[in-house]
C-alpha cells in the first residue's frame, strides 16, 4: 500500500484501490483551506513538482507520495525567484538571436526568435500571476521612469514592429529592434523582478 504524507505527516486517506497520482493531488489540492495550495510532491524520491512526470501512472506503483503544501504568497515568492532566472536566460537568447540576424542566417535566428517571442509571453503571463497574488500594482513598481506594467506594454509595441521587419525580411532592422529596443524594455523589466524578489524575500 502506498504511503501518502502530507507537510510530513502520513494521513489515512480512503482509497478505492484504481487512483491514479493526478487523483490523489487533486483531492488533497481541493481539500486546501482557500489560501493554500500543493507547492511540492515527490514520489518514492524523485521530485516532481512543477512535471507531469508520472501523474497520470496508477498510485499502487509507488511505496510513498509526498505532498508538501504552503500558501499561495509563499508560492509567488518562489516562482518570482525562478522567474529572475528564467528573464536572464531570455536576454541571453535574444543577444543570440540578434547576432544570428546579423550574420544573415535567418533560418537559425528566425527559430532563436520564435522561441524568445514564446519566453516573452511565458514571462508576461507569469509576472501578472505573481503580482496579483502577492498583491503589488506592476503599475506603481518603476524603474528607469517606466513600471513593469509600461515596460509589457512597450514590448508588446516593439514585436509588432517586429513582425513587420520580418515582413520585409530586414534583417538588419530586426537586430536593431531586439538590440536598442527590446532589450533595453526587457532589462528594466528583470530589474523590477529583482526589486520585487528583494522586497518580498522577507514578507
């Protein structure tokens, strides 16, 4: 029979004996007082969270599933750490996609870009969650005279331009668009992610 803990305590929980893991999650998840949410689960050692990973294989197979659960703030706290990581790492991208523009190889640049619109969105999308969880107005949190809010709103503004560069199949100009003005919006944007981190890391 399968060990289930929760925030370290092993709970008797009925079982009808076909659960699968994603059931088991999802009772324990609905179970949560409002505030709180599933923020890790390991299985027979091997950490899951944040995976798919063997979420849909029948419960029995495993001799032990962990559930470790905190409230939805501490949640933001570490996706916004994470989301710190994650930014860098898009700006390196970028600075790859605009020197591959450069060189003229618009086939590799073009799928470096693609992938760097994606981690845009996954940004955008992830920095709204986390501010309104943690209930700050991305509207008042600025840096360099333009809030976090402006600076999606900017970039929204420098793909469509974007686009139309890629259009006309300008190489040059889409280099210059991700140099002098994607990225400087961008890294004012990972500054107010730091700042953010900072300020809520003891919170």
């Amino acid at each position: 029979m399968t060990k289930i803990v929760i925030d370290n305590e092993t709970i008797d929980l009925p079982l009808l004996g076909n659960e699968i893991v994603r059931d088991i999650l999802k009772r324990v998840g609905d179970s949560l007082d409002s505030d709180k949410v599933i923020i890790g689960v390991n299985l027979d050692g091997e950490e899951i969270t944040g995976t798919e990973s063997q979420r849909d294989e029948h419960l029995g197979s495993f001799n032990r599933l962990e559930i470790t659960t905190g409230s939805r703030k501490d949640l933001a706290k570490a996706t916004l750490i994470s989301l710190v990581d994650f930014h860098a790492d898009l700006v390196k991208e970028l600075e790859k996609a605009a020197a591959e523009y450069r060189m003229g190889d618009d086939d590799r640049s073009n799928k470096i870009f693609m992938r760097c619109i994606d981690g845009i969105q996954v940004l955008s999308r992830i920095t709204a969650t986390t501010g309104n969880v943690m209930e700050v107005d991305l509207r008042t949190l600025y840096v360099n005279g333009s809030s976090i809010q402006e600076n999606i709103e900017k970039i929204t503004s420098v793909l469509d331009e974007l686009i139309d560069a890629q259009t006309q199949n300008d190489s040059i100009l889409i280099a210059d668009l991700i140099e002098y003005e994607l990225q400087p919006v961008l890294e004012d944007w990972g500054q107010g992610l730091e700042i953010l981190a900072s300020e809520n890391a003891a919170v």
